[in-house]
C-alpha cells in the first residue's frame, strides 16, 4: 500500500509551492491507498466551520450527505476533532485515465473564528494503480457500497456476464436497463432465501432511487449508500447482511449484455470482550457467491498498514480464519488504534478507535476471481478503575495522594479539599501543593500534597499514642477538546504512632494534670501539636473569657500548656463534704475535640483546711465548723452542744467541733429582718459533771433565708455554694453566722 505513487501539489495562485508545503507541513497529510485517495486534517488546523469541495458536472459543489454516498467519498471526524476523507478512484469528479491513473481536484474551505475570514485550499491529488483491478471488486465502506465489474465478457464467465445475440428489435431495450430482485412479501417462503421478484428501471431512473451507475473504459460501476431503496436484510447465521441484487443490461454494438452487479455488505460493529476488541463476519457473503468456491485469499489492515505475521505477534492482534467466519481480535489500546479520554453517564472511560480493512479473495463458478474490500471503524469505551495511591511517608510531614494515570487530553482544572473549592492556583498559595507527574508512555497523574498542621486536615487520635490523619478531596477534570468534565472523589488516612514534640509532625498526644493549691485547685492542659482543634470544660462548664471573668480565674500559657488556676468557691468548682479536716473539694476538667467530640478528662480531688466554716445546706441543714483551740481557759470540744443539750457535736478532735443539724431544730430562734428569716442558735460549752452546772460562755449562731425563697440547687449538685456566708467572733465561744439567700435563690 506505501509503495504506491502520490502527487500532491497545492495551488495558491502567486505563491510558490515550496512555500505554500512548508506553511502546511504536518496539518494536511494525503496518501494513496490501494483503490483510494486518502487526505487527513489535523484538528488544530480546522476552524470553526470547513467541508470539501470538488468540481463535477453542475459545478461546484460540497461533498456532504447523500451525494457523498452515491459518489464514493467518506468523510469522517473522529474523536480527536482530526478529519478524514477517503475517495474511490471510480468516485464521481475524479479524472480517470484509462482505469490507471487518477487525479482529483478538490478544494479544502477553512472558516476561522468571526472576524478571521475564511480560506480556500485548492489539492490536486494524483494517485495510480498498484494492482491489476479483478473482474469484480466489492466495496463495503462506512456509508456506502459499491461494486465495479469488467466490461468485457470473459471466456470463462458465462453466468457473471451474459451476451444475448441477436439484439432484439425492441428500441427501448437499447438505453440501459437495471433489473431488481426484491423479497416478494406476497407469497410466504417455506424455509431458505425469500422468493424474489423482478422489476425493471430505466438506468436514467435509478439515480432517484439513490443509486449511481457509470461506466469507465473498461469497468462498470454501481454505487448505492446503505438503506436505499429495493435493498433487502438477509440473515446469515448471527449476522445481518444487506443485499442489493441487481443485474445490468446494455448493448454494445449488437450485443445485449447482461451483467450481475449485485453487492452484499454487513453493517456489524466490533464489541468489547475482556481485554480484546473483536471483529467477528462471516468469511463469504452468500448473495456473491456462486458455488463451488475455489482459493480463498485473505488480508487484514490495522490503522490503513496491512498486518503481517510480525507485526500481529508484536501488537498482540488475533486473526482467526475458521474457514466459516473470520474473526478479529485488537487488544484495547494497542498500537494501530488511538486512545481518548471520554465521559459516560458521569464517569471517566476510556475510548478506543480503531480503523480495521478486511481484504477478502475468492473463486466460484461464476467469476474468475472476487475482491471484496470491508472498511469498518471500530469504537469501543472501557471503565478503567482510576488509580488512586496514598503515598504518605511518616517522615515526609505531610499526606501525599496520586490520581491518574491519564491521556493527554486531561486536565486538572480544580480541587476541592473538605469542602474548601481551590483553583489550581489559589491551591499553591494554600499550602495544597498539585503537581503534573508525566509518564514514558505519554500518560501523567496528579500528586496532592497537604502538611500534617493544615487546618483542613482531620486529625483523631487512635490510642495508645496513635493519631489518624484523614482529608477528603474532589479533584475536577476537563476534557480537550470536547469540554466535557468529570469528576474523582477521593479520601486519604495515615495512621502515625506518637513520638515527642520535636517534629511539628509527630502526633502528640494532649493530656491534663492537677494540682492542689492553698487557695484552689491549679489544672494543666498540654495541647500536644494540635492546638486550636480542641476545648476546655471546668466542671461542664466552658472555659472561655466568660468564665475566666466570672470566676476569677487565672491563666498562663507557655510553650504549649496552659495553667489555669481555680479559686476556692469559684464556678466549676464541685464540694464533697466538710469535716474536721477541711473541705473537700473537686474538679472535672474535659478536653474535647471540637468535631470528633474525642474527650480527654481528669478529676482533681483536694482537701481544703479550713478553720471555722459554716455552710448552709439547700436540705434546710447548716454545717458548723468550730476552732476552740484559742479559748481560755481550754475547753473539751467534746462537751459542747447547741441551745438544745441533746445536739452534741457530730466530731471532734483536740481543738475542733463539727455540728451538723436541721435550722428549725436543736433549739433555734426565728427572728424577721429585712424581708428575711433569720434562724438563730448558739454552741455552749457543757459541765462534764452534774447537769445543774451552769454553761460557760456560748457562741451565737444565726441563720437567715428570705421569707419568700426558692430550694437552693447549688451545693445539691455539688458546686460552689450560692449563699452568701459570715461568721463574726463576738467573744469566747461566740459566732454570729448569717446565712441569706436572694429573691432569685441564687
């Protein structure tokens, strides 16, 4: 097919050849292929509007549509946006010098985007014979089917060709005449081929039913596109075949000549199977055939190269001749073909197309030898899994995600990283770092690269000093130069082991201690590396500026760990009981994660010494705490009790007494002051002998409430108390304590 002669001459009027080539180097390519003219555009050089034009009988004209058909040119446009035109040598305007040489004058029209004009490129392709034409050769193309057959009749061909002599006397049989078979749907076939009738049309009639006859020196041609009119589906075995059967008769000189111009094609299309394309057609179309059937010959071309033994072995194509059917097998994306990026339904496929020729050779008893030549454009989409590799490296500081691979044309137009939409550009100055990786075979991937400290990056902690790293990502695509657009979803994690805090990147995990101090309770909160992700609670309550205020508190941060120290009394602070030791207080403190609601506690207990203490219970009860150690002279706590003798001391010890008693009870007074009720009791010192020994000096105790008041709910859920409280030494032994409560009962 190469060694054929080509002359391409482009006509610019003043302009030299040389140069006009040289300006059109690489975007239009001609070629002559066995019985074709082959001419390809590149996509880059088409404009937004551009078609063929040749000069024929009326004129000129576009090659476009039916026209095309009916004169033996193929126009394609694959999905590259790269133009193809193939044109028989026997097509319509092409200047045909004794069935040997061919020449044909076409003009390409380029329209530019507005404003650019429009361009006219003249190509006089010229092209001659390789090959002896055979007595008949069929064409099988993608949009039409053709059939040209010797004029002379050849000795050993009675029944391809037919001479009838005498010519009759009837004038009307002297213009050519073209007979018909079509399916007769009156009458019912019992089994086999469907009965056939017979209609007669002048040839000068036929063009209107889409068919084109002509005639050369030494050929006669038929040419029809698929579905014309009087053309019938046969089924042969699985395949559908498309049969035109015709005969042509004409005079020529004295003799009535009859010859079958019938043409038989498939219209099959390749499919995908696993891994493989195939082609699968049966080995003789049975309308052409007239047994026996003598050498058989047969050729496959890949991508317009004729395929040998070497070349199917290296490109790993199969080509199965089982004598009945011949099939046809293309790995995907093997050389010969071409690759394209595609979308369906939402989702990134792959394409493959492939041009496969199937060149079949045969003898029968009706003609000598047979060509049938079967162009097919096969395209076939695969749903690759799309690789996405995480590439994360303990000692890289930063999650790393590949996509890909892809064709070239692909393109990475945006990510969206949690949430957060980034262009390519705005990405880089957000620490999300994308780079195109290309590969030997021409495809790239993508490489996503984000710091462990990013604020979008989800970080948990796992346990036993582990913390995972997660980051969900959206990568957008776009086509070229389609504009299509898909895209990928994709979710990296990287589980890392805690280690220390001299790497920004090594997980550390945050914890909190306590401590007691003389005035309240000190906590530690450690971060780790994860500042900013988390938040402090103090007895359920949130430490923010608020409460720092309102409890007066006291903060201090250095190099990660934050102090807070906590007041006795303060909010936060919870009270588990009150005896001769002190009071004994407590602090829940909670760090928790602000979306994964992880939490890290600690419970500070401490006991506050306390030297004389009165608490007034919301049950309605006061605890008293009493130092007697500076009364003189010395007392025994243990002989101590309240206005009523029977309320003794609920503990004591060498200098201190603990009552615990109902307000109402143990002899209190009730007295009104100032829209309150003051309860009011004394501790007196007892005789350890007879009872009529009068008491020593007694302490005073009071207890007032609001008249009108609400059960304080403070101390019952053990924080700070919200009465207020005092307790005035008025002499030896002697206390006046007051303990009020708001109209709020706060």
């Amino acid at each position: 097919m190469r060694g054929e002669k080509l002359v391409c001459v482009f006509l610019f009027g003043l302009f030299s050849v040389t140069l006009v080539c040289a300006a059109l180097t690489g975007m239009i390519k001609t070629e002559c292929r066995d019985r074709h003219f082959w001419l390809s555009v590149k996509s880059h050089f088409l404009g937004t509007k551009f078609w063929f034009e040749v000069r024929g009988e009326s004129g000129v004209r576009p090659v476009d549509g039916q026209w095309a058909a009916e004169c033996g040119y193929t126009l394609q446009l694959d999905p590259w946006g790269d133009l193809t035109l193939r044109v028989s040598y026997l097509g319509c305007a092409v200047d045909n010098q004794d069935d040997s040489d061919f020449r044909l004058m076409l003009w390409f029209v380029n329209e530019r985007a507005e404003g650019e004009g429009m361009s006219h490129h003249p190509l006089l392709l010229s092209c001659s014979l390789s090959e002896p034409w055979r007595p008949r050769e069929v064409v099988c193309e993608n949009n039409y089917m053709e059939v040209s057959v010797e004029k002379r009749v050849p000795a050993d061909n009675p029944r391809g060709t037919k001479q009838v002599t005498p010519a009759p006397a009837d004038d009307t049989l002297r213009e050519w005449r073209v007979l018909f078979r079509v399916p007769d749907l009156r009458q019912r076939p019992g089994s086999g081929w469907p009965p056939l009738k017979e209609e007669i049309i002048p040839v000068n009639m036929v063009h209107l039913l889409g068919y084109s006859i002509n005639t050369t020196a030494s050929r006669i041609i038929l040419r029809c596109s698929y579905g014309s009119r009087l053309a019938y589906a046969l089924q042969d075995g699985d395949v559908v075949v498309e049969v035109v059967s015709t005969t042509i008769i004409y005079r020529h000189h004295w003799t009535l000549l009859r010859v079958d111009m019938s043409l038989a094609c498939t219209t099959i299309r390749g499919s995908l199977d696993g891994t493989d394309v195939v082609w699968t057609l049966p080995w003789l179309l049975h309308p052409l055939v007239v047994p026996p059937v003598g050498q058989k010959s047969l050729k496959v071309a890949v991508g317009g190269r004729y395929v040998t033994q070497c070349m199917a072995r290296h490109r790993g194509y199969q080509i199965v001749d089982n004598n009945n059917t011949v099939e046809i097998r293309i790995p995907f994306g093997a050389e010969g073909g071409r690759l394209k990026s595609g979308v369906s339904a939402g989702v990134y496929v792959h394409l493959y197309e492939v041009d496969v020729e199937l060149l079949r050779e045969w003898q029968d008893s009706a003609w000598k030898q047979t060509q049938q030549r079967t162009f097919r454009t096969l395209r076939v989409n695969r749903n690759d899994p799309i690789n996405i590799s995480n590439y994360t490296a303990p000692s890289g500081g930063e999650l790393v995600l590949s996509v890909g691979e892809f064709l070239s044309d692909v393109m990475l137009v945006n990510v969206t990283v949690a949430g957060q939409r980034f262009s390519l550009e705005d990405a880089g100055r957000n620490a999300v770092r994308i780079s195109q990786v290309p590969f030997p075979n021409g495809t790239h991937s993508y490489l996503l690269q984000v710091p462990f400290t990013h604020p979008l990056i989800t970080q948990q902690h796992l346990g036993k000093g582990h913390r995972s790293y997660s980051l969900s990502v959206l990568f957008s695509f776009l086509l070229s130069p389609d504009g299509e657009t898909f895209h990928i979803p994709a979710n990296v994690h990287s589980s890392l082991q805690a280690v220390d805090e001299s790497t920004p990147f090594s997980p550390v995990v945050p914890w909190l201690k306590g401590e007691c101090t003389e005035h309240g309770v000190r906590i530690l909160v450690h971060y780790g590396n994860m500042q900013g992700e988390w938040r402090v609670y103090v007895g359920g309550l949130r430490l923010d500026w608020q409460l720092v205020q309102d409890g007066q508190y006291v903060l201090d941060s250095t190099d990660g760990l934050i102090t807070v120290e906590i007041p006795l009394f303060a909010p936060g602070m919870a009270y588990r009981g009150l005896d001769l030791r002190g009071l004994a207080v407590s602090v829940w403190v909670s760090l928790v994660h602000m979306e994964t609601l992880e939490e890290f506690t600690h419970l500070q207990e401490c006991m506050m010494p306390v030297e004389e203490l009165l608490v007034c219970l919301p049950d309605g009860q006061m605890v008293v705490l009493l130092d007697v150690s500076g009364v003189s002279p010395p007392v025994d706590p243990k002989h101590t009790a309240l206005l009523d003798p029977s309320c003794g001391p609920l503990d004591t010890d060498r200098s201190k007494v603990l009552f615990r008693v109902p307000v109402e009870s143990c002899g209190s007074t009730i007295t009104h002051m100032d829209g309150h009720v003051i309860y009011i009791n004394e501790v007196r010192l007892l005789s350890p002998g007879p009872s009529h020994v009068r008491p020593h000096a007694h302490p005073h105790l009071s207890y007032s409430v609001p008249v009108i008041t609400q059960t304080p709910s403070a101390l019952r859920n053990k924080t700070a108390p919200s009465a207020c409280w005092r307790m005035r030494k008025q002499q030896v032994l002697f206390s006046e304590v007051h303990c009020c409560h708001d109209d709020s009962g706060r």
